[in-house]
C-alpha cells in the first residue's frame, strides 16, 4: 500500500468514526508537508469521498458512519477551499447543479470550488431545483458551462428533458453542457447518451476537460434527445470536435 493510499485510509477512519481531532490532525500533517491544497482536494478529499460513497450504496456502512463521515468532510473541504491558489479569472461563467442529497452537495462542492479557484466565475445552487427553473435560469443568464456533477438516478428522466428543451429552443447556443460524478460514474456510456457535450469522473476532470475542449459540442445524431430529429432530416452531423 502507498504512503497515499495509507492517507486515504486513515482519513476515511477518522470519517466514519466521527472523530474530528483526528481528521484534523491529518490535515495538520499534510499542511506542515507543505501539500497544496488542490492535491488535498483531489487525491486526498474525493478519493475518501468516493469510498464512503461506494461503501454506502454497497451497505457497507451504516447511515450513522455515512452521516458522521460526510459532515465531517465538508467541514474539511469547506476549510480546504479557502486556502486554493486563484488563478486570473478566465471570463467564462459556469451555473452548477447536482443530486438531491447531502452527500451529492459535498461531491459537487469540490468541483466548484476548483473551478472557481482555476478562474471560472460560478455559481452554484446544488439540488432540489425543477428543471424547468433550471431551463429558465439558464435562457436568461446565458452561462457559457452549465454543470450537472454528483446527479442522482432520479435527476435522469429531468436531464433528459432539460438537454431536450436547451437544443429544442435554440436559446442557449453557447452553453457547454458538463455532467460527472454520481450515477455517471457508475453506468458507462450515460453521460454521451444523455445528449451532454462533456463529462468527467471526478472534480479534477471537470477542470481538465474545459480547459482542453472549450469548443466541443454534442453533434445533433449523437444526441440521444436529437436522434429522431437528424432521422428525419436525413442529415448528418459531424462529432463535435
């Protein structure tokens, strides 16, 4: 076992246990080692995140592990982001949202704070939002990213219909449309069938995959909510490059 994978487990020990002092004791170690803050975020914060998650779906844990691990957490991550190098603001907007509980919050958390910290100006509602507010919300403030990370099997069907609708309109030509995380890391090929324009297992990806494919869009026959339309048109579409 790495010294990484060492961190990992103990972190998440001290997470399931609810034992703060030892968790921020950890995070004490990794400051006087001088670890940068980003790689807490990503090799250390997500990976015990995942875990715990993995090990909740899979019963595991018990609900009162899973409680006390991710509060604690987000105490952690909360605390984590405000020492992020900022990097110059990239004059590009992204509107975030993600799956209806607590633990799909903490997960998206982390991608928007590192995105924030890499320059993108964000806002980020979390979960419980109608879709059609969401539609809405995004025709009038024109968001060059709209971020749906950490979504729940439940938030399909409603993503469906608001990828449907955002190329139906016509409205928001612009909007790169970014999913990841939750249910899309658990069942291959959903995020490109789902019609989105990107996507990224985890918070770093969601990162790399903008700064590389700022341009890149869906094409029409790739989208599942788009297919019907290209067969009837007997069109073809190039894949988004």
């Amino acid at each position: 076992m790495s010294t990484q994978d060492i961190l990992i487990e103990r972190l998440f020990e001290a997470l399931i246990s609810g034992d703060r002092q030892s968790a921020r004791a950890i995070i004490s170690e990794t400051q006087r080692e001088e670890t940068p803050a980003e790689l807490l975020m990503t090799d250390l914060f997500w990976p015990a995140y995942n875990k715990i998650e993995t090990l909740h779906r899979a019963d595991q844990i018990s609900a009162l592990a899973h409680h006390y691990a991710t509060r604690l957490l987000r105490v952690l991550v909360d605390q984590t982001a405000t020492r992020l190098t900022r990097q110059p603001a990239r004059g590009r907007s992204v509107i975030a949202f993600c799956g209806p509980t607590d633990p799909d919050e903490l997960g998206a958390q982390m991608a928007v704070d590192l995105l924030e910290a890499d320059g993108y100006e964000v806002r980020f509602a979390a979960g419980g939002i109608a879709e059609d507010e969401i539609l809405g919300h995004v025709q009038s403030e024109q968001p060059d990213v709209l971020l749906l990370f950490a979504s729940a099997p439940q938030d399909l069907p409603g993503t469906r219909w608001l990828i449907d609708k955002l190329i139906e309109i016509g409205a928001c030509e612009k909007t790169q449309v970014i999913v990841g995380g939750g249910v899309y890391n658990r069942a291959e090929g959903l995020a490109e069938e789902i019609g989105a324009d990107l996507w990224a297992e985890t918070p770093a990806e969601v990162v790399q995959v903008l700064e590389e494919e700022p341009e890149r869009r869906m094409s029409p026959d790739q989208r599942t909510v788009g297919r019907h339309k290209a067969a009837a048109t007997g069109k073809k579409s190039k894949r988004a490059a």
